[in-house]
C-alpha cells in the first residue's frame, strides 16, 4: 500500500504532539500543516516539518492529502471538518467534536453526504489499557447491576492553557466541554448506554482568571438507572487525578482494583513495560528510552511489592489495602493507538471506535450538563437529542 498522505490543522500543543506520532505510524507522512497565525507556523518549521506550511485553509486541502487531523482551537472544528469531509478527506478530530448541537449538525450532514470519507475523533481514553480492561469486566457482567459510577478530570491548566495560544480565554468554552468530555464519553461508553437526565453545580474559585466556571460537578443518570458522576477541575494544586470507580452488587471497582465482597482484591492491570512509541536515533532519544525504561522497572516493582502485601495481608472484609500505588495513565500510548486504530480504519474501510455520532452524543451530554450546572435546574437529555442521534 502506498503511504497516506497526512495533514494537520492547528500546530499548537495537540498538533505537535500528533505531528510526532503521525511521523511514526507505518505508512504515514505528513505532508502539509496549516496554521491561521505566524507562531504556528513556525512552531512547525522548529519541529523540522516540511511539505507545504500554510495559513490559506483552501490551498491546505488542496495538497494533495487523504487525512486530515484537526487540531486547531475548538470553535474551528466544524468548518474545517465539513470542508474537508465534502472534499472527500478523512479526518479524525480532536475533541470535542464541536462546540455546539448545530456545529454537529452540520458535521453529520456533511458525513452523510461524503460516504467515502471517514470521520473519527479523538475520545483515546477508549484506547487505554486500564480503561479497556474495565469495559471488558462490565460487559460480562461480572460486577452484576451497576448502580454507580463516577470519574475525574482533575488536572491544573492554569500555565497549559494559554501556553501556544489565548483562544481559550477569547472564546470561554465550560471546562466540562473543553476537557471533562473525556469522563462523559468513558462513562457512556463502559455502561454502553445513554444518559437520560443530568443536575450539576459548578464554582469559579481556584482559577479565577478563567473566563468561566472551572469546576463543575454533574450527575448524570443513564437510562438504565445507573447514576454517573463526573468531576471536572481546572485549578487543583495537584497533579492529574484521571480516577475511576464503579459501584456493582457483586464486585467494584477502584481503579486498577477489583474488590470482591469477601474482601479479596485483584488487580485489573500492571504497568506495561517499554511500551515505546516509535525509534529514535538522536543521543537525547536513545538517553530518554533509558529513563523511560528505568521509570517503568520502578512502577513494575512497585506493583510487584503491593500484590506482595496484598496476598501477605490476605481476605478480610475490612480490607486494609485500599488503594492501588500507581497512576496507570499512559496518555502518549492511547493517543498513539487511537491514532493507529483511524489509519487502520482508512485502510480497511470501517468504522473508528469513536465516530462523529457517538462523539457528538457526548457533545450534547455534556451540553446539558453545562445548563444544568449553570442553573441549578434538572435538564432532560431529550432538550439536547437530535433525531439522527437515534440511527447511530
């Protein structure tokens, strides 16, 4: 097979890091980046890109490209994807899809209308092993009715988010949309249902300089009759929380733990080893494999001497061990997978694990969610559900 020509729109923190994984996927090459503004640009002329670099959008999609990864700042999503969509190019797009009911709108249109042209977005939490492993567990039905689950996204911004760019503080997208979307999507998709109504508060108090709410909590309840909480975090002094954790009748989850009711405890995963994204050549690649190598011989040893104490303290349904010692949350890799999966996906002709449907369900979830927070009221998922939602 020839090698799929690749483009990236927006060469900012997402499309220099999709740059590099683009550049070590078998049978990719990036050959053209756009970017609206001088800095961009010359961000990508630092990375040693080449091919065509450019601020016209239109000669961008006529370089010659079969896809297009859109990374640029959230409200361009949308005209760039339909462009592009209806120029038959297949694109995977940063999250969230859109920022509104009506951007998504228009982007399914326009995926209906280019049924060449393959459309899938950027939800790798999907793609982590941890995550992976939970789903497969609720499928079976091991934890037996699931009447809970809640995650995190706890994660300070406050330097991050005006690093390459001040579109943030010019447009004002809800944390919940911008980043929390990440926890809406993974719930939706480890209970494999819908959410039929959402209630939520929201503060503005650690990153008063965000120009709105950054912490949000909603509950969303499924239809099914689980209840979801999903917190979203801006300006915490601390670093990532990503957590997980499931309420079943007959098994839990905390994380990487399985608790049993007796109180045996398992773990779901282990830390992988060497799970290297792609070779490098240079002095400085070949120094950073050694210390990545020595962090994950850390983290295998440390998750060697926890299943050691937790066999050494054995059953006790007060169990003493009551948390998992790692943050198993190799965001590199699941961006990288997800990114392998959508080449695949053009190759073979089928459908991303995260399409521009299901994506555009967690865009109007969270919506919702957003109403809900900012006016203390219940807000019915139906306010929000549009009728393509219910053929995909």
């Amino acid at each position: 097979m020839r090698d799929l020509e690749v483009a990236i729109a927006g060469f900012g923190g997402a499309g220099m890091a999709q740059y590099g994984h683009f550049r070590a996927i078998p049978g990719c090459r990036v050959r053209a980046i756009y970017d609206p503004k001088p800095a961009g640009l010359e961000r990508a002329r630092q990375a040693g890109a080449g091919g065509l670099l450019t601020d016209d959008f239109e000669a961008f999609l006529g370089a010659g490209i079969d896809l297009l990864a859109v990374c640029s700042p959230n409200p361009a999503h949308a005209e760039q994807i339909v462009r592009a969509l209806r120029a038959g190019i297949h694109v995977i797009c940063e999250k969230p899809l859109a920022s509104s009911l009506e951007e998504c709108g228009r982007i399914l249109e326009a995926e209906r209308a280019s049924p060449s042209a393959i459309l899938g977005v950027m939800h790798q939490m999907r793609f982590l092993p941890l995550y992976g492993r939970i789903r497969e567990v609720v499928a079976r039905g091991d934890l037996g009715t699931i009447s809970y689950l809640e995650g995190y996204y706890v994660h300070n911004v406050i330097r991050r988010v005006s690093a390459h760019d001040t579109w943030v503080f010019d447009t004002a997208p809800p944390p919940l949309l911008l980043s929390g979307c990440h926890f809406v999507d993974l719930a939706r998709w480890l209970l494999d249902d819908e959410v039929e109504e959402v209630v939520g508060m929201g503060n503005h108090l650690a990153f008063p300089e965000y120009p709105e709410s950054d912490l949000s909590v909603v509950l969303l309840r499924f239809r099914s009759g689980p209840i979801a909480k999903v917190v979203t975090a801006f300006g915490a002094g601390r670093p990532q929380d990503h957590s997980v954790r499931i309420l079943g009748t007959e098994r839990c989850i905390d994380n990487n733990l399985l608790l049993e009711k007796d109180g045996a405890v398992r773990s779901l995963t282990r830390p992988l080893w060497r799970h290297r994204l792609g070779e490098r050549r240079s002095l400085r690649g070949r120094l950073g494999d050694v210390r990545r190598d020595l962090r994950h011989l850390k983290a295998m040893a440390a998750h060697g001497a926890f299943a050691a104490l937790r066999r050494l303290y054995g059953r006790s349904e007060s169990y003493g061990i009551a948390s998992y010692p790692l943050r198993l949350y190799e965001h590199a890799l699941a961006v990288r997978r997800c990114l392998s999966e959508f080449v695949d996906c053009v190759r073979t002709r089928r459908r991303p694990r995260s399409t521009g449907i299901d994506a555009a369900k967690t865009v109007a979830t969270c919506l919702a969610g957003v109403e809900a927070y900012r006016t203390g009221e219940t807000v019915p998922l139906a306010r929000y559900w549009r009728p393509e939602f219910d053929g995909g």
